[in-house]
C-alpha cells in the first residue's frame, strides 16, 4: 500500500511532539490527523476511516491503553503503534494484550518510528493479502467482509463491532445449520456464563436487524441450543 493512500491517527498530548511528527509523516506522504487526549482521538477514529493508529500511552481524558481498548471494540484489524516513555515490561506486555503491533520508546528518531511503521504496514498487507480470499462471505443479498468488519447490501454498508464480526462470521461459516450456543460462548466471550450468554443474545438481536433487509434471510433460535443462520430460495 502507497503512502498517501495510509491515512495516520495520531494520538499525543504533547503538542510540540505532536506537530513535529504531523509534519515528518506527512512530509513522507502519511495524512496524518493529529489528537491531542485520547478521548478526541476516539472521536476522530469514530467519524472518520483511518488505516494506521500511533498511540502514546501516556494521555489525559483517556489513556492510550484505555483507547487502543475501544479501537480494538471497533476494528480489530487497524494497526496500531504505542509511543511511551516508559521503558517498564509489564506496560508493554499490557500494550500487547490490548493488540499493539510495537512499541518505540521515547526518546526516538523519526527515522526508527518511520522504519517500524512501514514494517507493521508490510506485515499487515501481507496478512490481508493471504486472508481476503476466504473472509468475503455472500450470504443471500449481503456482502460480508470480515477482514473490514462490513457487511453490505446494495451499495449500503453497516460497519459492525468486533463481537458482531466474529459471531457473524461463525453463522456463515454453519449457514443452515445450528450454531451451538456454548461453542460460540467459548470462542468469542471465552466463557459460558448467564451473564455472557444474555450479552450474545443483544448481538443475535442486532445481527438480526441488520440482516432484515433481506427477505429470504432468517436468523432463529433453536431452543436450548444455539441459533441458525438460514438462506431461503
């Protein structure tokens, strides 16, 4: 993927830092949106599209590692880049249980953060590249891309959360046939609790609405079992 075509959300409360990589990575041919607390960078992440988050942990309003969670709740795919000052091993493993790509500890050059964007960039097309083939689902009227958490109808997209990617995915993958509900539990929840289980069914509900709009899909319960993803002819 070009350059101009990488559109960077950058997350730094230090505004001389801030303007100072705004300007070097846009000098490199990255738009690059610059945030200044993590709140204002979750806003921006939730209006606009962007290909690539660089997050410093360190932030007022929101920390990075709170906002890298709610990015994650949105796109689990986007790559994402801590910047921090702190050079502590329990906060980079806590960094990569959240989904971070790498870290660069300050202070940097441009130069290393240049070269380790470009590597995670080069790592994330290549997945994309070996997984599109086998995540773009048609499921009667509907288009899902998984790898984009979209599902499509007719030139209308509806972007769907992270638990609503995978619990969709797992129905096309069973269309037609029962999804059982513990199976799906453990996968995407990692436990079979009440309380998760009444989580999975509002996301059966929404998945639901979504699929509505055509006719000749059916989303059931199959009591005491799990639910069925079924295509009508």
């Amino acid at each position: 993927m070009e350059p101009d075509k990488i559109k960077v959300l950058l997350a730094e409360d230090d505004k001389n830092l801030g303007s100072v990589l705004t300007s070097y990575l846009e000098a490199k041919g990255y738009p690059t949106t610059l945030c200044v607390n993590g709140q204002e960078a979750f806003n921006k992440f939730s209006a606009d599209t962007f290909d690539f988050c660089i997050v410093d942990v360190m932030m007022p309003v929101m920390d990075g590692f709170t906002l890298a969670k709610e990015i994650r709740e949105v796109d689990k795919k986007i790559p994402i880049l801590f910047l921090t000052a702190k050079a502590m091993q329990e906060d980079k493993l806590k960094g990569f249980e959240l989904g971070a790509d790498d870290y660069v500890t300050k202070p940097f050059s441009m130069e290393e953060l240049l070269l380790r964007m470009r590597a995670i960039i080069r790592r994330s097309t290549e997945s994309k590249s070996m997984d599109t083939s086998r995540n773009i689902y048609e499921v009667g009227k509907f288009v899902f891309d998984y790898n984009r958490q979209l599902l499509k109808i007719e030139g209308t997209g509806q972007k769907l959360t992270s638990k609503e990617t995978e619990l969709l995915r797992m129905l096309c993958d069973n269309v037609n046939n029962v999804l059982d509900r513990s199976i799906a539990l453990k996968k995407i929840w990692h436990d079979d609790s009440y309380f998760n289980a009444r989580s999975m069914d509002v996301y059966i509900t929404k998945l639901r609405k979504y699929l509505k709009a055509d006719e000749k899909i059916e989303l059931i319960n199959v009591h005491g079992v799990g639910f069925k993803l079924m295509i009508n002819s």
